[in-house]
C-alpha cells in the first residue's frame, strides 16, 4: 500500500554512492523523501558523478570533512561537518529522519528530533566485526543514538545483529538489503573464460588483494593457464604489482586500474569467478554484482554481504588469510562447470533481496514502523 503524501522523511546519506540512487528513486513511490547529501563525494572515491542523475528530491549541505586515523589498515575515518544541517532539518520539518550511521549529522538529527517530537531512524552498515575496534567517543555516540531511535535499519543480517548485540529491541529492526544498480540484473549475453578470475574494488590493505595474489600462487600451480584481473585503484597498487613479480605470477596477473561503477558490467560479462578477499568490510557491493551478472562468487568471511550468502550452495565463503582454502575453493569452480551453473543459478535468488524496488519496499516499512512507534 502507497503511503506517499502522508509524511515527508528527510534521509541523511553521507555522499552520493551510485547503487543507492536507483534505491532512493524507488522510495519515493512509499514517501515524499529529501536526500540531504553531506558531500558530492569523498575524498577516498574516484568515480565521476557527472554521468549520474538523482531523480529525486535533494540538496547538497555546505560544509567541510576531517579525516581522522582507524585503528587499523593505516586508514582514515572521515567526520562529515555541516554548519547549516541544524537549520535545514529545522525548516523542512519532516516527521521522520533518517541518519546514516553514527556521524556528526547522526547527532545534530538527534538532536532535532529531541526538540520536536520527530522520529529518529539510525541506517547502518555496521557489522559485529567492524564495531570491534571502537574508540570511547564512538562508543557513546552509538548509545546516544540507539537510545533514542524509534526504528533501526541495517543494510545486511550482520548489521541487523550488530543492533540485536547492541540491545536494540527486535521489533525495532528492519533489513533493508544493500542494493545493486538494476543494469546488473540482466548481463549481457557472453562467452564466460572458466580460467578468469576477477577482483574489483580498493588495492589497499584492508581489501586484502595480497592474499589474493598469494592463493593464486596456489591456484597457478594447479591450473597454469589461469588469469586474474584487479580493477581498481589504492595505495598499495605499486606494492602489489611488486609481489607478483617476487611471486613470479606476473605473467597471469593484469592491473586495470579504475573503472567507473557503470562501465564494470562489461568486466563481469566475461569473467566467471569473483573473489573478494576483504580482511574487514560492512557489506562488499561487488559480491552482489558479481552473482547478479552470473560471475562465480568466493567471498572472504569478513563481509557483510557473507551473511546473505550460504557456503556451498551458492558461492564458497572463506578465510582470507587461508591461502590454501581460498585457493582450492576458485580451484573447484574453475574445474567443475557444473558447480558453477549451481552457483549461478542458486546466486540470482540471493540477489533479488539486493534489487532496488525490494529493499525500498523494506525500508519504507522501516519508516512506518517508526512513525507507528510510541
């Protein structure tokens, strides 16, 4: 049932991703919704927005970002800070607000909300995994804002356990699937190579390409005439080119640097297997991508997006710092045509939770779950 001109929802999103756009298009067949952006885009991106249209009302807020170092990886954190966000929430009034993760923008919507009356949304990607390493502000920041939530939505089942972990109570919890860009629930027809192997993402530690080219040492050793192809950009891009001179893989191995978001379709369209190696990340879009273009899928266990997946029925989950299982795992699928069609096939109900009019119906429940609460 449309509840489309009984409220307005203010989303707060950090920047523009381009798998959420189509997402956010479908929202407002539920809600009249306004996308407050913090950003065009962080620092940390490389894709051009120019080739994106946001058909959907929303507002870029001046302001400007710090960067801040983790724990971990040699990464930096970023802390959006939007003078103006006070005043723009203030003047829309909307009977909701979602804020995206526990950020600067998180607390001033607290904060409004607070005053107001309004309902309060908390949208996660968060994972059990990734909250592990928190400090003492960033811990209070989600105590502050669990607290006060009126509903709570993670982008995978693992943030949905981060909220049950944290005490948030069950009927408050919503999944809203993080989605995929529609191009890729139809791959073009094409003539997979059962000896390509694909990564696309960041080439920095925490993505754990290294690994990777450590396994396919293995895998090359058993199948020589095997290819790997990392598309993508990072600090690490001269450090991993260099091991796989010292790993003599370099014959097998091609950097292909960045590609924008819309033009990957074509890398999935002739490889067969996807390997994401992350050693930490909240979801992993690519993993999504990859069974939706019927690409093969061995995905590191420290995804969020491994929470949807089932080992052995539709891709093969591992360790990443298990060179030798990853290795046997992509090993299985390059010989094994069969496993593979399993894959694919099993591989295109998983993402069907990933498609934007899906995970938009759920999170409009979401909103109405909140607007109903006390």
């Amino acid at each position: 049932m449309s509840l489309k001109n009984q409220l307005d929802t203010v989303i707060i999103n950090n920047e523009i991703m381009p798998y959420r756009i189509a997402f956010f298009e479908a929202l407002t067949r539920y809600y009249n919704i306004e996308v407050f952006y913090c950003s065009h885009r962080s620092w940390e991106r490389d894709w051009q927005l120019n080739a994106y249209h946001l058909n959907y009302p929303h507002q870029f807020l001046k302001g400007f970002s710090l960067k801040l170092r983790k724990p971990l990886y040699g990464e930096w954190r970023t802390i959006w800070i939007n003078p103006m966000l006070w005043w723009h929430l203030w003047r829309s009034n909307p009977n909701c607000i979602v804020a995206y993760e526990y950020s600067v923008p998180s607390l001033v919507a607290w904060l409004v909300t607070m005053i107001r009356g309004h309902k309060l949304i908390i949208w996660s990607e968060m994972t059990p995994f990734t909250e592990r390493n928190l400090s003492r502000g960033q811990r209070l920041t989600r105590w502050i804002l669990r607290n006060r939530l009126h509903a709570a939505i993670g982008t995978s089942y693992a943030a949905c356990d981060t909220f049950r972990e944290a005490g948030v109570k069950e009927e408050k919890i919503i999944l809203a699937t993080q989605t995929i860009d529609p191009i890729f629930f139809e791959p073009p027809p094409s003539q997979k190579d059962p000896f390509s192997i694909l990564y696309i993402g960041h080439l920095n530690e925490r993505k754990g390409v290294n690994h990777l080219l450590y396994a396919f040492q293995l895998i090359l050793q058993t199948i020589p005439q095997a290819t790997l192809k990392l598309v993508g950009n990072g600090e690490h891009a001269n450090a991993l080119a260099e091991l796989t001179t010292t790993l003599q893989i370099n014959h097998a191995v091609t950097f292909d640097g960045f590609v924008e978001p819309v033009e990957t379709q074509i890398l999935y369209a002739t490889a067969s297997i996807f390997v994401l190696p992350s050693l930490e990340d909240t979801f992993g879009v690519v993993a999504m991508e990859a069974l939706a273009s019927n690409v093969c899928l061995v995905c590191s266990q420290y995804a969020g997006a491994s929470s949807h997946l089932t080992d052995g029925v539709d891709s093969f989950i591992v360790d990443p710092y298990d060179h030798r299982m990853m290795a046997k795992q992509t090993i299985k699928l390059i010989e094994n045509a069969d496993l593979r069609q399993e894959f694919n096939k099993n591989g295109q109900k998983v993402v069907m939770d990933c498609h934007p009019e899906v995970a938009a119906e759920h999170f409009a429940n979401g909103i109405r779950r909140a607007l109903d609460s006390d």
